[in-house]
C-alpha cells in the first residue's frame, strides 16, 4: 500500500532557497522559481492549503532508478554516468505511476463524498514548505538523496480550504 495518514513536517519559510541552489546548466537554481504557479516563492505554505484538522495522507510511487540507469547503460555504453541519470529519461514514466497511485487512492479509500468538494492534492509538497524526507521517514520510508536505488516521488492529499482540487 503505497499510501499513509501522515503529519506533515513543516519547514521554515526560507525553504525556497533550495530552489536557488546552483546545479548543472542551470546557474539560477530552477527554471521554474518564481514562474510556475505552485512554485516558490508564491506557493503558500501547506497549512494555507490543506486543513490540519483533517487527516492528511501520503500516496507515493517507488520508482526502480538502479535498474533504468543500468537498462539505460545497456542501451547506451557510451553516455556518461549524468546521461544515464538524466530525470528525461525516468521521470516521466515515474509521473505515471504516481497519477494511477493517487487515483487508485482516491478511488479505493472513496476520497470523493462529494464530487464539488473532491480532496486536494499537493503534487510538488516540498515547494509548500514540507519537509519530504522528514515526513516519509516518521512512517518508515526512506528517500535516497540523490537516488542511486531507487526514487521515490510523494504527492499529499487532504481537506482542501480554498475549493481548489490540485496544487502544483
């Protein structure tokens, strides 16, 4: 069951920083920083989302990233090691799998009372201030930073308080 009632642990606001943060041809931090709806710095923080006082859950796909970066190796021997690992080639088919986790979860523990109140899913938690690896690891599920074995992708569903039902 790749899904749990969690509660959620808060960062502090400063968290977008991390969008900041140099990586690979990407001298800025993330393209997306303070353009994409949902994206920090305008994403407001989880408990302006979501109500606290109903039960918040995790719904995560485990994604094999061990074994596509050696399938990719097979098919690829030249490429290097940041070819191999590149999020293109495995991220779309890891998106995916989450979408069917989170209908499977929505379906299955019968989410929808009320098909104009459906429950609200925050895709990207980490830019509302969670802290990911915090919150998975308090239910046993550890994140691999970066992955080697595999990657695990969480999405947090609960109580909506604005009537949206989807949070980049």
């Amino acid at each position: 069951m790749p899904w749990q009632k969690i509660d959620p642990i808060m960062l502090d606001v400063g968290v977008s920083s991390l969008c900041c943060k140099i990586y690979p041809n990407h001298p800025k931090g993330c393209p997306n920083f303070n353009k994409k709806k949902g994206c920090p710095p305008t994403a407001p923080l989880l408990n302006d989302v979501l109500s606290f006082e109903s039960p918040i859950f995790a719904v995560w796909n485990v994604f094999p990233f061990g074994e596509h970066v050696e399938m990719m190796r097979k098919k690829h021997p030249k490429w290097t090691l940041r070819q191999l690992e590149n999020c293109l080639y495995w991220q779309p088919k890891a998106r995916k799998q989450l979408r069917y986790e989170v209908r499977k979860f929505i379906i299955d523990e019968e989410m929808i009372d009320d098909p104009r109140n459906p429950p609200l899913t925050v895709w990207c938690p980490e830019a509302h201030g969670v802290n990911v690896t915090a919150t998975m690891e308090q239910i046993g599920v550890k994140l691999e930073w970066p992955p080697k074995e595999f990657a695990v992708q969480v999405v947090l569903i609960g109580e909506d308080l604005h009537g949206d039902d989807e949070v980049c």
